[in-house]
C-alpha cells in the first residue's frame, strides 16, 4: 500500500527540496546583480556555487527554449536515460520525502501558498 506523501501528491517547500539549485528568489537576485554589469557569469556562478551555464539560462531564458527544443531534437532525455542510475535517485527522493513527511515539513496540495515560503 503506498504512503500518503505519495498519493496525495504533498509538495515539498522549496528551501526542503533537493531537486533545486536555486530559489527563485536567489534567480531574481542574480538577474538583478548581472543587470548592474558588475558581476560576470562566472563570478555570479562562483558565489551561488552552480555552473555558469545555469546563470546563462536565467539571465537568457531563450537560450534555455533553444536548448531544449536541440535536446528534443536529438532523443529528448531517453539519449542519457539509465535506468539503474534513476531507480537509485527515485529511491533516495522518496526516502527524503519520507522523512520530510514524519516531521511535518511536507505541504498539501491545497495549500500551495506556503510552498513559496523560504
């Protein structure tokens, strides 16, 4: 019988959630810091510690729909599908969210104006 964390599709707070690099709070501010022209990627990259390509795709979110659309082209996400390396992150997920769910730290559906919470 599955958990009620996963059928009731409860939804982990953004500052909970793994799968996130950045809030998007932390997107504005590294928008707004590149805006000023006294950061460069790399060093806005550098300081949030995530890749350079990332802050490119939030400065230019149409370098990200052009990315995209090359990926689909060429075999979408199945090109670098492997199935035992994404049972293993499933399973980790699922765990994570578990514990989450056991401390009370998960949000229901319905209350999706908490999720933005940071």
């Amino acid at each position: 019988m599955p958990y009620k964390y996963a059928t009731d599709k409860m939804l982990i707070p953004e500052n909970k959630d793994k799968r996130v690099k950045l809030t998007l709070c932390q997107k504005e501010e590294i928008f707004e810091l590149y805006a000023t022209g006294n950061y460069s990627q790399r060093a806005l990259a550098r300081e949030y510690n995530v890749s350079r390509r990332l802050i490119q795709f939030i400065i230019c979110p149409e370098k990200l729909e052009e990315n995209r659309q090359r990926r689909q082209e060429r075999g979408g996400s199945k090109q670098y599908y492997d199935k035992d390396k994404h049972r293993i992150a499933m399973k980790t997920h699922r765990q994570h969210k578990q514990k989450l769910y056991l401390k009370g730290e998960l949000i229901d559906n319905e209350d999706e104006s908490l999720l933005k919470v940071s």
